[in-house]
C-alpha cells in the first residue's frame, strides 16, 4: 500500500469562503470544550486525598471516568441538540477536530510534557474531510458535503489506479489549499544502492558542500526580508486588536510569512532534485537540528531549515529511485577523508591542511567525503570507490569555478591511489 499528498490551489467563492470560515470556528470551539473536559479531570485529582487545594477546587465526581476519544464523540450527537450551531458542519469533520485532540493528548503521554493547549481565535486553520463515496476531484473542480464544487487548480493530475482517501482544507493567508491524500494498492520496493555516491555537509557559512566539490551559498530568505517585516510587525503592534485594519495588516503580515516559506520550500526542492541529477547515492548527517536551533545562531538555522531539506531530499530520493541514507555525524569535521587521521581545527578554520598526508582541501567538502566514506561503509558495497566524475553544476547557488578546481585535485588523488 502506497499513499502519496497532493496540494492544489482552490478558489472558494465569497460564500464558500465564509462557509469555511464558519467551520473553523465551531470546530475550535468543540476543540477547546473538549480540552476543556480534560484538564478539569486532570485538575480534580491534582490535590491529595487528605487535603484541598489552596488556590481552588475542582469538585467532580470521584466515579467520573476520564473523557476519552470514545466517550467524546459519542456525546457529539447529544450537544447538536443542546448546541444547533454544531449540526452545520459536516459530523465527520466534526470527529476530526476531537480526533486531532486526542492525538495530542496521546503524544504528549508518550512524551511526559508538551500539553494540549486552547486554540485562539483564527488558530485553527485546517479542515479534514476523510471519507467520500465518490471520487471528488475532476479536472476543474473539488466537491465537498454541505459546499459544493470549489475550482482548483490540478496543475499536476492525479495518478491512475490511485484513490482519493481524504481532503484536507487549509488556509494560509488569504490563500486556500487543498491536501488530497491518494492511495493504491501496490508494493514498491526501496531503492538499492548502486551508482555514484555524494556525501552533503550542511552548514551556516555554505548552505551545502557535497564530496564532489560543489559549493552553495546559504539563500537566507528571512533575513533579507527581516527589515521589512520588522517594519510591518510594528504597525500591526500599534492596531487594535480584531478591528478592520487589524485583519488588514494581520493579512499583510500573513503573506510575507506564506512568502517566506514558499521560496525557502522551492529552493529546497530544486536543490535536492539537483542533487539526484548528480549522483545516483545520497548520504547527509543524522543531526537534530532542534538544539542548535535553540543557540546564539538559533534564527539562521531555523532561517535554512536544515530538517525540512533533509526531509525533503529523502522523499526526493524515494520518487526518484535513489538511495539515501544517515550516517554518524561525530567528527565528520576533524577527519581527513583521504588517510583517516584526527586534525582538529577550530570553527574560524575553514580550509583541510592534513600534516600526515598533506591533503588540502576546503573544510566543508573534506566534511562532505567524510559522510561520503561513512556511507559506503555503512552499505558494505564493493566497488563504489570508482572514479565517477559527476559533478552537480546545476544547483542553484553553485559557483563553477570551485567546481572544476575541485575536479582536478580528485584527479590527481586518484593517481596517488593508484600508486
């Protein structure tokens, strides 16, 4: 069983518009009265036996059971009568939003902290429709219960055999989408290593540095328009809240963020696409990228978005039927890939000098066909040391210069090898 996500654009009219509007909003409130439930469970047996609270009490029956996910959608039926506003929205995408609940409530008893929190007014973003008797999608339209057909955008069709499963509604901005989630019946088998292999180092200095030499320079698509949003922030600071020219500069604000991530999103595509292009075996570094977010450089990591991309390029690799994999990031900066010895450098180092076999090379390429050897050596595949000259001048940032230095100093390690 596959199951694959498309997003399309729709364009809802005015009255489709408001309609969804509407939905959000009485699905947030069933959302927060459900928490609401739950936290005043929690809340009644905070307090010992022996003793009250003395801030305040929460007086439940001690027989009350927690209020589960089946308990909560089974009283949905009962508060449409008490509450009509309920029976708008379709019951299905109803049981969703309790559904979304529990799902938190579940990680978070996994985890031990990231409790569910009350969604504020505009937070909730998101419909999800998951069942359709028929196929809802054609070439021109998108039909939904209780709405009708919304025109859409299917710039890329869906693929035949595949059935749509579940729809999910966002909004983002101003702007509507759609996430059509398809599924077919077969079984793909996972790509096999084989071919050229690229080691990629990710960095502040250089966005990228794969062992074939190839270099790319960090976009920084927040920081350039950081001066600008600044601007934009403040006057929204200075409005009152929920008025007319608050949502203006609400929205305002709102696209220049949607902005921001669509360009940060399509350059992340283009280069793993680039990356495939290159090499048929993809090896980067299995990092969390969460603590180093949480550093001095925390707003360009989050700005680069180094996990997106590392998700990005697996699925990327997956379509494409090549082979990926994470390797062991310790020390992949302080070795040299040609004889394997310690050189410690500093962070200001930026060039490879080895004492023991005189390898230069720049520091974050070095870093690159370190991750390179990790993963032939994690594949235990012979023969993959060839001396394959692909090199990936088509990524966008790249500087062909580099490239091509770096393609005679492989030549010339190839013929130390040699000997």
């Amino acid at each position: 069983m596959i199951t694959l996500t498309y997003r399309y654009r729709i364009y809802p009219d005015i009255t489709q518009e408001q309609t969804l509007i509407e939905w959000m909003e009485i699905c947030r409130t069933a959302y927060n009265y459900a928490l609401r439930e739950i936290k005043d469970w929690c809340d009644s047996r905070k307090c010992l036996i022996d003793r009250c609270s003395l801030e305040k009490e929460y007086i439940l029956s001690p027989e009350l059971k927690f209020p589960g996910e089946i308990y909560q959608l089974n009283n949905l039926p009962k508060a449409k009568k008490e509450f009509p506003k309920l029976s708008e929205v379709p019951s299905q995408v109803l049981q969703q939003a309790i559904k979304q609940l529990h799902k938190g409530w579940e990680y978070f008893q996994q985890r031990g902290f990231g409790f569910p929190r009350f969604k504020k007014h505009g937070q909730f973003k998101s419909l999800l429709f998951p069942q359709f008797k028929e196929n809802p999608v054609t070439n021109l339209h998108i039909k939904l219960p209780k709405i009708g057909a919304i025109p859409i955008n299917l710039h890329r069709p869906i693929p035949s055999r595949f059935v749509v499963k579940q729809v999910r509604i966002l909004r983002k901005a101003d702007k509507w989408y759609t996430s059509i989630s398809v599924q077919c019946d077969v079984n793909i088998p996972d790509p096999i290593p084989y071919g050229h292999v690229i080691g990629v180092d990710v960095g502040l200095e250089k966005f990228l540095a794969t062992s074939d030499g190839v270099l790319v320079k960090p976009p920084k698509f927040f920081k350039q328009l950081q001066s600008k949003l600044k601007l934009l922030q403040r006057r929204l600071a200075r409005l009152q809240r929920r008025s007319k020219n608050y949502e203006k500069q609400r929205l305002t604000v709102a696209r220049l963020h949607h902005k921001i991530d669509n360009t940060r999103k399509d350059f992340h595509f283009k280069v793993a696409h680039a990356l495939c292009d290159a090499g048929d075996m993809v090896f980067m570094e299995d990092l969390d990228y969460r603590t180093s977010a949480k550093g001095m450089f925390g707003k360009h990591m989050l700005d680069a978005a180094f996990g997106q991309f590392r998700a990005i390029v697996k699925y990327v690799c997956w379509k494409r039927g090549k082979f990926f994999s994470e390797v062991d990031a310790r020390g992949t900066s302080q070795q040299c890939p040609e004889c394997g010895g310690q050189v410690k450098k500093d962070h200001y180092v930026r060039v490879h000098s080895c004492p023991d076999c005189g390898y230069i090379i720049d520091r974050d390429v070095a870093a690159g066909q370190n991750i390179r050897n990790r993963g032939i050596k994690l594949i235990s595949t012979v023969g993959q040391t060839g001396t394959q000259t692909a090199c990936a001048v088509d990524l966008p940032g790249t500087d062909e210069n580099q490239s091509r230095q770096v393609a005679k100093s492989r030549k010339r390690t190839t013929r130390k090898s040699s000997k």
